[in-house]
C-alpha cells in the first residue's frame, strides 16, 4: 500500500487537498494529513465543508506544530508529499530548510531521502522572489505543479477543472485515476463538430 503525506496549506484553493484526499482514499493509499490552523479557516470560508470533516479523509491526522510525528523522520517511509495548495511561505521554508512546523519539516524529509515532493503553489501574478523560491526547490528535486487547469477536454464544472489538477498530482505519484479524460492525439477519431457554444471540437474535446 502506498503511503502519502498531503498537507494542506493557508493559501486560497484548500479544495485542491480536499479533492486530492478524497482520491488517495478511493485508491486505497493511506495518507498522512497536515492540516495548517488558516487552512481550516479556509475550509469553511471556500467549501461547504468542516474541518473535521477533511481530517475524516485521511488516515492519519498530524498537528503542524508536532516536530517529533512519525513524519518528521526519515526512517519512517513514505512514497513522498503534496503540499496542495501551498502558500508562498510554506515554499520559501522548504526552498530555505526553515522546518519550524511539520509541513516544512516533513517535506525537507522528503528531499533529503529523495523521495517525490509535489508542491502545488497558489499565487498569482508572481515576482522574481517567488520564481527563484520555486527554482531553488526545483533544483532540490522538488516538483512544483501550479493548479493551472487545461481545456483540451471541453470542462463543463469547476470540479473538472479541480479534478485536473489533482490529476496531474495523482499521475506524478504513479496512481492510477480517471479523474479527466486523457489526450489521445489531435484528429485521430474523424471530423470537427460543434460544440453548444459553437466552437469546432473534435471528438476528444479538443479545440
């Protein structure tokens, strides 16, 4: 069974966790749950959720201020973390190995052991300072995956768009999903149609 720490940050966008925890369930994983004390006030200001209720999702719940959780060590193995959404300063601590909480501290565990760190970043527009952070966590071996959505696949819902992107996480984790519809090749299938809005489309979606 896999085993991945998903810690879900301050930053605006907690439902990309939230959705991320509720897939690694369905799959089987058993998840390792770091909730930051402005992303449970994110919780319910953005969704019709409760705290408590996201920690139900996971298998373990971890408080971000416990630097001597089972986390915070290397030699308690894990397949890797995802920081989703991920705050500028929860990058800078990790570009920086600043570990003053759990979520910094569980993720400098990751690299140093050289397993996988995603690190799902929600600002925007982003400066110099914030480019070099990425880059620095980038040259560290970490992953930053912004939630940027795609639009090959003609989304109808916000949770399309959201499922993408924990798509995208899922995939870099070597999880099975089917939480969007693959590229398979552009034409590949016959002629354009339209779309209710008008738009040609083939039949994959794309524009």
């Amino acid at each position: 069974m896999k085993r991945i720490i998903v810690a879900i940050t301050g930053a605006t966008g907690v439902i990309y966790g939230i959705r991320l925890l509720e897939a690694l369930r369905d799959s089987g994983v058993e998840t390792h749950l770091i909730l930051s004390g402005q992303a449970a006030e994110n919780i319910l200001h953005e969704t019709d959720r409760t705290a408590e209720g996201v920690k139900g999702l996971a298998t373990v719940v971890h408080d971000e201020k416990n630097l001597a959780a089972s986390i915070s060590s290397g030699s308690f193995r894990t397949d890797g973390m995802v920081v989703a959404p991920c705050t500028v300063k929860t990058l800078s601590a990790i570009a920086n190995s600043y570990n003053d909480n759990l979520v910094a501290r569980a993720a400098d565990v990751v690299l140093k052991e050289r397993r996988r760190l995603i690190l799902a970043v929600r600002e925007t527009p982003l400066h110099r300072g914030h480019l070099d952070l990425m880059l620095r966590v980038a040259d560290m071996g970490g992953i930053v995956l912004p939630p940027v959505p795609a639009f090959y696949f003609n989304p109808r819902t916000i949770g399309e768009l959201i499922d993408h992107s924990v798509g995208k996480m899922l995939d870099l984790m070597d999880i099975d999903h089917s939480l969007f519809r693959r590229w398979q090749g552009e034409y590949e299938t016959g002629a354009l149609k339209n779309t209710p809005a008008g738009v040609e489309e083939n039949d994959h979606g794309s524009l």
